[in-house]
C-alpha cells in the first residue's frame, strides 16, 4: 500500500462534505484491521460493518487499540444474530428493515440494560433486491405509534439507498423521497426525540446525496480502495 492513501482519501472526501451537519462513516467491510488502523490514525472515528462475524473478529482486536472506534452496522441482519451483535455493542445499527428484527434488538437490548440506537432503512430503489420498509410501511408504522412500545430501542432516525444507476436524475428522485419521508414523519411526530439523522450517500454518490439532505454518509470504496471479496 502507497504510503497513507487511506488518510488522503479520507481528507479528499472530507473537504467535500459540509463543515457541519454530516457525518462521515467510514465503511470497513472486507477491508483488513490494518486499514481501519490508517483511517483512525488520520482521525476517523465512525466505521461501518455488514456481516457480524467479520465485526466479531474485528472488534477483538481493535477495541484496545481504538477505544474511540463506533461500529456502526449497516448490513442485513438476520434475528437468529441479534444477540451476538449486540454483544459487540455496535453504536449504531442503520439498517433495521422489519418489525420483527427490531422487536428481537429491543428484547435483547432489554435484557442487558442498554438503550440501542438504531436507523430504520427504508426501500425506494428501483431494485427489488434491496432491503428495507417501504416508505409507506414506515409512515404507518410511525403514524400508529408503535415506536412508543419499545423498550429499549432509541430510533434516530432512517437509512436510505438510491437506485443502482447512472441516471443522476433518477438517484436524486431516490434521495429527495426519502429525506422527504424523513421530514414527513418528523412533522407528524413532533414528540419523537432524537430523531434526527438522515444516512444516505455512498462513494459514487454522496455528493448528490448531500444535496438533498443527508446528514450521514457511508462511504467504502472511495476511502479504502475496491474490496476484496
Ligand atoms: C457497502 C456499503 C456501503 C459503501 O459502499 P461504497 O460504494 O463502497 O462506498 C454503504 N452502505 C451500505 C449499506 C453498504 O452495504
């Protein structure tokens, strides 16, 4: 590796995002610890996993190393491995994409006396392969209050995919609708607290992103190079 890529990369990105407003994570997934180590260095703090095997093993070695590092989950998460990421005590889980998973992270949260924080991913993309509510899931999830039965489980607010496309138009459209979904259950639940964050925008397209109101980017590749499957 070319001596500190990985901390040019990072400030490169940096410089485009708003001096305030919108945070950085920094998605680790198939990258080694080494490369999590370079990113830290250079300041970052907030790094995003997908499998929680690959974050098992990198949370054992970072956590004496890195005691600033917050794993932020941004997989699919299966219910049958709540348990074992909740043990890893992930600062964020942005991709919760059923009642049901976000039912079994409230039980287990529960059960270990903390409040977990978690992004309710939502579905506008154009492919069906992708997780997520459908917004109109979601706006009645909100309208019929069902938040106000967890027990455990703090929502900050929601995550979002645009479409796979080179159709810039068509991966604003995404991002407008969803921060547009944002803005709307927030007008329709003044009393939800903290509910503040918009995570949307990934290496090819977080500027766009930007423009349309995320507060949270998830950037991969354009820090740490192409991965390696
Ligand atoms: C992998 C991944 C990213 C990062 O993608 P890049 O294109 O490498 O920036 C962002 N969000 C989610 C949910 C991902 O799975």
């Amino acid at each position: 590796m070319e001596n500190n890529r990985i901390g040019d990369n990072l400030k490169a990105i940096l410089k485009q995002l708003p001096a305030k407003g919108v945070e950085l994570v920094a998605v680790s997934k198939f990258h080694p610890l080494e490369a999590i180590r370079e990113a830290y260095a250079a300041g970052q703090r907030a790094f995003g996993e997908s499998r929680v095997q690959e974050l098992e093993a990198k949370t054992a070695e970072a956590a004496d190393s890195m005691p600033e590092l917050r794993w932020h989950f941004i997989g699919h998460l299966q219910t049958n491995k709540v348990k074992q990421l909740l043990r890893l005590r992930p600062a964020l889980i942005e991709s919760v994409d059923s009642t049901r998973l976000l039912s079994a992270i409230d039980n287990e949260a529960e059960k270990s006396n903390r409040v977990q924080r978690v992004l309710m991913q939502v579905h506008v993309a154009a492919e069906e392969t992708k997780f997520g509510f459908l917004p109109s899931e979601l706006l009645s999830y909100f309208r019929n209050r069902e938040f106000e039965n967890l027990k455990a489980v703090h929502i900050c607010g929601i995550m979002g995919m645009a479409s796979n496309t080179d159709d810039t138009a068509r991966v604003a459209r995404d991002f407008a609708e969803i921060r547009a979904l944002f803005d709307l259950i927030k007008a329709e639940n003044p009393d939800l607290r903290g509910f503040n964050t918009v995570s949307m925008g990934m290496s090819d397209d977080f500027p766009l992103a930007i423009e349309q109101g995320s507060t949270m980017v998830r950037v991969g590749t354009a820090i740490f190079g192409e991965r390696q499957y």
